[in-house]
C-alpha cells in the first residue's frame, strides 16, 4: 500500500513552539549567581618618594633611656653597640628582651646603612613592634639643602 503525501491539501501541521520563558528564568539566575560569586580586584599602583631630613632634630637622650638597633650594609645587626652572632629576627628579638629589661615604653632607634638591605630594615621594625615597642624612630642625617 502507498501512501501519497499532501501538500497542504486540509492536513494541518502543529506549529513548532519553544518556550523562552523558563530559559530566560534560567539566564537570569546563572548571571545573578556570576554576579554575587564574582570577586573584583582593584590593584593600585602608589608613587612613593621616600622622606629627606631637612630638619635637624637632634637625639638629646642618653644610651641608657633608649634602644638603638644599627644595621650595616651587609645586614648584620646590634643592639645598643652589642653585634649580634646571628642575623635572624629570633637573635634581634632576645637581644631587644634583654636590653630593655621588660621596659616596653623604651624608645627604638633604628639606625641603618645607606646600603643595607631594605627586609632588614623592616625585620628590626617588626621585631620591635612584635615585642610591644610603640615609640620607633628612623636614623637619617642631614640634607645638604
């Protein structure tokens, strides 16, 4: 048996329907989620021109009412005149321990070579901070301005 084909002679198609209603729904949640989960980093970039010393402020204190902690150029450090065995931040802080004798409110003096290198710097302010230190003082010398 054969069948003919109708070309639109009274045989009605159903028309193909796709619902966007549920996939817009669907869009809109996915693009809220992305929205909320979605961390943005803003990276700053800071021109930074380090301070000179045009005033003269003279230290006026003797060596027994402060801590002076000097940094030469090759990092090693001492702590009112006494050169350290060791360059660690461990040695730097029981040396800070003993000469203070507990006197938290005792100045810090950080005196540092032209030179040196700048994470020691830092690791002598952050032994002292770590230690309760809250007066520190950087060392400069006098512009020729």
């Amino acid at each position: 048996m054969r069948f003919k084909r109708g070309r639109g002679n009274g045989a009605a198609r159903d028309e193909i329907f796709i619902n966007l209603a549920s996939l817009i729904d669907i869009i809109f949640v996915l693009l809220l989620f992305f929205i909320v989960t979605t961390t943005f980093t803003r990276e700053n970039q800071l021109t930074i021109e380090l301070p000179e010393s045009s005033i003269h402020n003279p230290i006026t204190s003797t060596n027994v009412d402060r801590l002076e902690i000097t940094i030469s150029n090759d990092g090693k450090y001492a702590v009112n005149g006494r050169v350290l065995p060791q360059a660690t931040e461990g040695a730097l802080s029981e040396a800070l321990v003993a000469e203070s004798k507990g006197d938290r409110d005792l100045p810090v003096l950080v005196t540092a070579d032209a030179n040196a290198k700048y994470q020691a710097v830092i690791t002598a302010m952050s032994a002292a901070g770590q230690l309760g230190f809250s007066k520190l003082r950087l060392v400069t010398v006098e512009s020729d301005q």
